[in-house]
C-alpha cells in the first residue's frame, strides 16, 4: 500500500489536524498506534508525516468496517494482536 500512497497527492499531518478539528498528535496516533486494530498510511517526507486524501478514505472506510464487525477488519485485528504477542515472546526469549 505504500506504493500507492507515494503516487498520491501528500497532505501534512497538520492540515489533516486542522482540517478534522484534532490535535496533531491524534494523527500521530492513527499512524503509530492505530485505532481499533487500524493504521493510517502514512510516511516521513521532510521533517514531518504526510498521508493523503485517498490514505484517509481508506482510514475511514476501515474503521468502519471495524465497528460494523466485517470480518477482514476483524481478522486484521487478530493479526496484529497475535504479531505482538508473539514479537514479545522472542523479545522475552532473548533475554
């Protein structure tokens, strides 16, 4: 998917802030941590993040499936849960 957002139109994390009312760091959640199970697609350009309009679209439209209980949000969920639990598992092994 990175791809694709590189081809896109790029918006700054703070036009997105302005624009949806947020602060800032909202928008650093979205990326970073995500939002029940889902990402912003986003990348560093310069000395700040940008995403894009069609990155949003695809932020939105994820979330909602997420509420709805579609099952590929679903899944994606359960993925990244497990993807964790087990990156923590090798971490406690290395020790």
């Amino acid at each position: 998917m990175l791809k694709q957002l590189f081809r896109e139109k790029p918006v700054p994390f703070r036009a997105v802030a302005k624009r949806e009312g947020i602060h800032v760091a909202t928008v650093y959640r979205w990326f970073n941590v995500g939002l029940n199970g889902v990402h912003l697609e986003a990348y560093k350009r310069g000395s700040g993040y940008v995403t894009s309009e069609e990155a949003l679209e695809r932020f939105w439209t994820r979330l909602t499936e997420a509420a709805r209980g579609d099952s590929k949000s679903r899944d994606s969920a359960r993925e990244n849960v497990a993807k964790a639990r087990n990156a923590r598992r090798a971490l406690a092994q290395a020790k």
